[in-house]
C-alpha cells in the first residue's frame, strides 16, 4: 500500500508530529514506557482502513481487515494509517475510519501486529496479543476520540494561491471537525461518513445532486433569506447616510421597505426578530473583541460559501466527483466569496453570525463560546491561513 509522505521531512500534519514523539523517534518496537503514549496517541486520531468501494457500496458486507507481512518480523500485521498519510484520491480504492475499539472487536485469527503508517517515516508498531487488545478500549474510552476544534494543515497540501484560499474558507467546519483543512484527498472523514453527510442534511445521493447543491451554495440561495435581507436594508441605509444606522433607524427603514412590499405580517415580525438577534450577537462579538467597535456584519454570504467547500470535498470523499471537477469547484466558490467580502475577519465573523443565529438560542448560553471556537482558532492561531494566505 502505497502512502502519502512529506517527502521524508516534517511529519505532513500535527497528528504525525504527535505519533512520532509518543513513538519517541522510532517507529518499531513501541514497547515497554512507549506502548502507552502511542496507544494515547492513536486513540486521539482518526484511522483509516483501505477498502475496495465495491464492498463499502454492498450492504451488509463487513470486509475483512486487512493484512500483510511485517517487514521486520515477518510476523502479520494489520496496517492502518492516519490522515496525513493517506495516498492520493482513486476511484475505486476508499477508506473508512476505525479505532482501537473496534480494531480489538474485530481482530483477525493469526495477526499479532498493529502497523500504523507501515514503511514510511512516521510508522509506529505495536504487538496485538489477545492481552494486548484487551486494554485498547479501555484506553480508548478514556481519550474519548478525535478532539474537536482543532487547526490541522497537511504540510503537502496547497499553502498559499488561489486553490489555498478557496480550501480555506471551509477552515470553519474543517476546524470544528478537526479535519485538515487544505486537502482534496482520499477522504474528508471518511467515505461512509462523507455519504452520510451529503444525505443528511444536504439530500445528495450522486454526482447532479452534489452538482445541485453546490450551485445553490455558490449563488447563496440556501442562507436565511430574512436575516440577508435585513442586513442588505442596513448596509444599503449605512451607504446613503455615510455611517452604521442606529437601531431605531434600521429598523423603520426594515418596515418602510417590507410595507412598499406589500409583504404580510408575519414578514414583519420575523424581520423584528432577525434585527433582534443581529444585534444581539453582534453586541456580544464586540464586548469579546470579535468584532470592532462600530463593526458590523454586512452579509451572511460565508455560511453558503463556507459550506460549499466542506461539501466539494465531502462529494470528492464520497466518489461523486473527482479531484480535477473539485478544485474547479472551490476556485469558483473562492471567486464569489471575493466578490462578497474584503477581508478574513469580515468572511469568518458572516460564518460566525449565522451559526450562532441558527444554532444558539441564547447569546449568554454554553454553546456561544463553541461556536465561536473555530473563528477564535482561525483569527488568532499563527498557522491558521487566515494570518497567512492574502484575502484578495
């Protein structure tokens, strides 16, 4: 099997770096003081099994793991790999996501080895004795999995250019789900779950639906209509007066307009409401730096185009397009967010704004400092692509 490689240098992305130190510098034996902080290690991380598409698609079919012959022992081992090893994108050839857990569950007779990253850099062995897997849920149970908003760039992926810009602007959802964010690859999570995902909520089951689904998000026809159309009323209402409106000005302006509509009365409340909530979180973003004093947010345009990039690429883990038709895809997204916005700060705080509208139902509840996490990382993380890929 062949694998992804930075070129024999740096580890490709933080999770490698990690093993590699857990692993203290070698990758076979991990035994004694080592076992532990590798099996610590790899119960914090996403792993990834090779499996022919023919049988991820067959219902019911549960695949062998497989196999192969340690090179060192000529023991067997069963080999899986991490995200920054994953070989390039195939169409036939996906990979699914497993842990120890599960690996310990469904063991097969006769293999005695765990190899991770086998014959590359940043392998790391492990004996799997039936006394050995006993302990790996165990163990797994304790980390609790991958954690979540977490920055991961792959150090072969596009940095800097176009391609770059266009990735990063899924850096939210990429942030949130503790996903590299700059790769068009094998996988986003993994090709069951990227199916799943396009199915729920996106209604995609093939290659005109994801095709669909992007065209709406890149035209921004899937935001909520009534919050774009009362901040369109603000900015337009800022343009002629030279200065953000108070909130009695924007919102008799928001009333005059819904009235030369003719538009019936439940417009005008939910437009109340959407003005409510505007303010609101805007207020809060400001008291915790996130937004300027005097700022505010002209456009939800960055929550369709943000998730139009996590969808390009969830619709390239799940095999309805390929890596040439995805990179098409996110340029474009990246030229209509260029078109909507001057800045990162501007782009993340319209993602920001709208997940919190959506998702938190009070401004003072637990879930704000979630969801604002990931701008948070973005914003001020020294690695994030906001502070070093250019806006324009």
């Amino acid at each position: 099997m062949t694998t992804g490689t930075a070129g024999g240098g740096a580890p490709p992305t933080e999770i490698e770096r990690e093993l590699g130190a857990a692993a203290g510098g070698s990758g076979y034996p991990a035994a004694g003081g080592r076992r532990l902080p590798v099996l610590r290690a790899l119960s914090r991380v996403r792993l990834y099994l090779l499996t022919a598409r023919v049988h991820a698609d067959s219902p019911g079919l549960a695949a062998p793991l497989p196999t192969r012959r340690d090179s060192a022992t000529g023991q067997l081992s069963v080999p899986v790999l991490t995200a920054g090893m994953l070989p390039p994108w195939h169409p036939e050839w996906v990979f699914r996501e497993t842990g120890l857990a599960e690996l310990a569950r469904i063991w097969p007779d006769g293999a005695r080895l765990l190899a991770v990253n086998p014959g590359t850099p940043y392998a790391a062995t492990l004996a799997a004795r039936p006394s050995d897997r006993r302990e790996w849920p165990r163990i797994a149970a304790s980390i609790g999995g991958p954690p979540r908003n977490r920055l991961l760039t792959h150090a072969d992926g596009p940095l800097y250019g176009p391609l770059a810009h266009g990735l990063a602007l899924g850096g939210q959802l990429a942030v949130r789900n503790g996903i590299v964010w700059n790769q068009l690859g094998a996988a986003y999570v993994e090709y069951g779950t990227d199916r799943a995902w396009l199915r729920d909520p996106w209604g995609v089951g093939n290659r005109a639906g994801y095709e669909r689904v992007v065209e709406s998000l890149i035209a921004t026809r899937l935001v909520g209509r009534t919050h774009e159309s009362v901040l369109r009323t603000r900015r337009a209402l800022a343009d002629r007066l030279g200065r953000t409106p108070a909130e009695d000005e924007w919102s008799a302006e928001v009333v005059e307009t819904l009235s030369r509509r003719g538009a019936p009365g439940a417009d005008f409340s939910a437009a109340a409401e959407s003005m409510r909530r505007v303010t609101e979180y805007e207020g809060r973003l400001r008291a915790d730096g996130l937004l300027t004093p005097g700022g505010r947010v002209d456009t939800l345009a960055s929550f369709d185009h943000g998730r139009a990039v996590n969808v390009v690429r969830l619709a390239l883990g799940a095999r309805y397009c390929d890596p040439a038709g995805a990179e098409r895809a996110v340029l474009r997204i990246g030229e209509a967010a260029r078109r909507a916005y001057d800045s990162w700060t501007a782009f993340s705080l319209g993602y920001t704004l709208t997940r919190l509208i959506h998702f938190d139902g009070d401004p003072d509840g637990g879930a704000y400092h979630d969801l604002t996490a990931p701008h948070r990382i973005l914003a001020q993380d020294p690695m994030s692509p906001y502070r070093n890929i250019p806006w324009s």
